[in-house]
C-alpha cells in the first residue's frame, strides 16, 4: 500500500481502532492512552500514511503559540540568545507567543497539541528529540537542515556555511598564513559538519595540510586555550587558527600569549597580545579568527576576526517562515537562505 491509497481508515482498521481515534492520536489531541497513541503512530508509519497538511491545519484550532527547540548547550551561548530574541520579536508581530521547549524534548504528539507549529534550531541528528519533534503533526521550520531521517516535510533556514569558514580560511592566507589550523565543533548538525568537511576539502584544493582539531560543539574558552596549546605545540609551524565554538576565541588568544605568539601578525616580536603578566613574545605569531562573532570576539584583546551570523536577524528569519507557512504564505517545505558577513579585526592583522 503507498502512501498516495493509505487513509484514516486504513490506520483504523490496521490498529483496531476508531476513526476519530486515529485522528486525535496523530494530531496529539483527545483523551487518547499513551500506548494507544504510540501503537496507532507506529502503524501509521507501517503503512505508509501521511496526513493532508492542508486539511489538518483547517481542522485544527490556533493555540496562539510556536514552539522553540534549541541544542542542550544553548542556555550558555550567546549567539543562542539572541537568536531566540530575534524569534520571539518576529513571532509577537503575527499575534503568537514562543514557548521554549525542554532541550530533552517530550513526546511529539503532546506538543502538538498545545502550539501551532515549530521552530527547531540547529537539530543533532543523535538527538533523540527531534524526530518526535519533525514529526509532531504541525509544521515545522529548522535552522540550519537536519541531517537525520525525517517521516515529513519540514522548511528550513540555512546560512552558507562552507563559504564562511572558505572566506576565513582565505582570509588568513592573504594575511600571510601557509599553515592554518581549524578547531571545529563535534556533533551531528549541519553546521557542524559542513565546517568539519570544508576544512578538509579547502585544504585539498589549495594544496594546503588544513590542522583539523575537534572540540566540543559549545567549548568553553579554557577548552579552547587546552586544544590551542597542545595543537602549537605538537605543531609550531601552525600559524592561523580559525576557532568554531561560539564564545571560545580568547582561549585560542591565551594559549598563544602563553607560548609566546603575537597575535595578529605571522612574523615574531611587537607587544605581547595577553594580559601584562604575560612575557614579550619571542616566536612566530599566530593570526586568530573565529566562526561565531558575539561579545567575546569584540571585547578580545586584540579584537577577533569573526564570522558575523546575524543571530537575531536569523531568529527572525525562522519565526518569519514559520508565520508564512501558517498563514498559508509559504509551502510546508520552503527553504530561504540568510547571509553571513566577515568582520575583519586586528587579530588577523586587519584594521578593526
């Protein structure tokens, strides 16, 4: 049976339900047992079924609110913050409040009974949240695509990952870099990813031993300044590194000061770029950039090169998808891009 011939009463008879049983289980609504609920989704997907979108959003009635999913860590970074007041901002002007969901997830069918749709930001595809998420029965917009399977269509917002961390790897190497180092975030979403395989295929393409070091999707600045220390020096010719993690750029910067590199510039000598305690710098220097720009790259000492993502803009960007699709604007599985900038700092030797 295809999912085109595959109806309510085929799940009903299958399950040994009633209609309207099927119905409220795979809408999250009714006074319907959990093991019921769960027993009719499992047959639902046996078969093959899929709701009309259309039809089950006119049957449907408005909670008046939309759903947010950050990543676990998101509550530590600013970039997450922002973003969720971008999408807080956007989401008031169609008449819709934004309820921040636990990072842990509950049951799909439960959610989707109390908001109109979703909005899931940078999903994990280990993160076991966010199929049930996918496929509550509204719909859903995710930030940055997910790379898991997926039972239903869902629109997305995406940045040109690869390009930005292409423009900083660039970057570095017009300022003089020949042997950059990129500390990129572990995990399974798509930034994540897509920053992990561009520094290997920027690296094969310039003919250049791109340093890849994995940290931890939301590495705090002493991670950062542990991996940086340890990576110059097993490495000493290392002399650019480009720093993923939101927040985690002045580690890279006391690591260097620490080992004597001058940020800011490739050649050695000049003041030293850490704190006054800290000895003049008597090797190389080290040229820094990251790929999150926030408070710690412009407060930094010297100021971070940084990708700027625009969080709040992005946040907005995401809301706004999810109000066309519910006011019937935008079909169930549009996908808009949101651009990225480069600030360039004294870090790389720029002017700030």
């Amino acid at each position: 049976m295809t999912s085109r011939t595959v109806t309510l009463l085929d799940v009903a008879r299958a399950a040994g339900v009633s209609k309207s049983t099927v119905s409220d289980a795979l809408q999250g609504s009714g006074r319907v047992a959990e093991a019921t609920r769960d027993r009719v989704r499992a047959v639902a997907e046996e078969l093959g079924y899929r709701p009309n979108s259309a039809a089950r959003r006119l049957r449907r009635a408005s909670t008046g609110a939309v759903g947010l999913h950050l990543p676990a860590t998101a509550t530590r970074l600013d970039y997450y913050m922002n973003l969720a007041f971008g999408a807080v901002e956007r989401a008031q002007e169609d008449g819709l409040d934004v309820v921040l969901l636990a990072p842990s997830g509950a049951a799909g069918g439960r959610i989707a009974s109390r908001v109109d749709g979703l909005l899931v930001i940078d999903p994990e595809a280990g993160d076991s949240a966010v199929p049930g998420l996918l496929d509550a029965g509204v719909p859903v917009v995710t930030g940055e695509r997910y790379l898991g399977p997926s039972a239903g269509p869902s629109a997305a917002v995406v940045c040109d990952n690869a390009a930005s961390l292409t423009a900083l790897l660039d970057h570095v190497t017009e300022r003089g870099a020949r042997r950059p180092a990129v500390l990129a975030p572990s995990g399974s979403s798509a930034w994540a990813t897509a920053l992990r395989a561009t520094a290997r295929s920027w690296g094969l393409a310039h003919g250049v031993e791109v340093a890849l070091r994995t940290v931890p999707f939301a590495a705090t600045p002493a991670e950062a300044e542990e991996t940086t220390r340890a990576l110059l020096t097993a490495d000493p010719a290392v002399d650019a590194v480009i720093c993923a993690p939101d927040g985690s750029a002045p580690g890279v910067l006391r690591a260097a000061a620490a080992l004597g590199r001058e940020a800011g510039t490739t050649g050695g000598g000049g003041a030293a770029a850490g704190p006054p305690e800290n000895a003049r710098p008597t090797g190389p220097g080290l040229l820094v950039a990251a790929c999150v720009d926030g408070p710690a790259t412009r407060g930094a000492v010297p100021p971070v090169t940084a990708v700027d993502l625009r969080p709040a803009a992005y946040g907005r960007a995401c809301a706004e998808l999810l109000c066309d699709i519910l006011a019937d604007r935008a079909a169930p599985d549009t996908v808009r891009r949101h651009a990225w900038s480069l600030e360039t700092r004294a870090s790389t030797g720029s002017p700030g």
